[in-house]
C-alpha cells in the first residue's frame, strides 16, 4: 500500500478504535484485519448497540463527535452493522492499483 494509505488506515482505526472501547458496553473492542480484491478490510466490533450516524460534518466548533466522520473521509468504503450481537464498523481501504 501506499505510505499515505497506511497513514489513512492508523487514523481511521484509532477513531473507530477509540469510540469502540469509549462507547461500547463493556469498554473492550476487537480489530480484525482481511485482504480482500487488493484493499485492506478493517473491522472493529463491540458488545454495544447504537444506531449509525448520519454522515454530516461536525458544526465549526465541535470539540467532539469527528471521528466516524474522519473515518468517512479516510476510507474507500465505511459500512455500520449494529444487532444483538454488538456493533461492527467495517473500512476498506483501495491498495495500490
């Protein structure tokens, strides 16, 4: 992958990462990584259960509430999966093509 890529993939998984473990019901997360058609796949999945965000950007002064948006921004793909299960973010990041 491309070094910029890489930095996008550190960035969008500490975002993810940290909203799982500050939200999620139990405060733990588990990260799972796959290559899938040339992209790297990223999941982070928590006991919690939450209804997705709608993709806005955050207001000029928002001190919180940026990082699925960053996430958004840094990903090819983002998708949201919450059940009883818990709750799934799943990012796809293109590799080099």
């Amino acid at each position: 992958m491309a070094e910029a890529v890489i930095e996008d993939v550190v960035i969008a998984v500490n975002e993810v990462a940290t909203n799982a473990v500050t939200h999620g019901e139990h405060h733990t997360a588990h990260l799972r990584l796959w290559i899938e058609d040339g992209s790297l796949l990223v999941e982070v999945h928590d006991t919690g259960s939450w209804t997705p965000p709608e993709d806005r950007r955050p207001g000029p002064y928002a001190t919180s509430g940026m990082g699925l948006w960053v996430a958004r921004l840094l990903a090819t793909e983002i998708s949201f999966t919450s059940g009883s299960e818990g709750s799934a973010v799943t990012m796809r990041f293109a590799g080099k093509g």
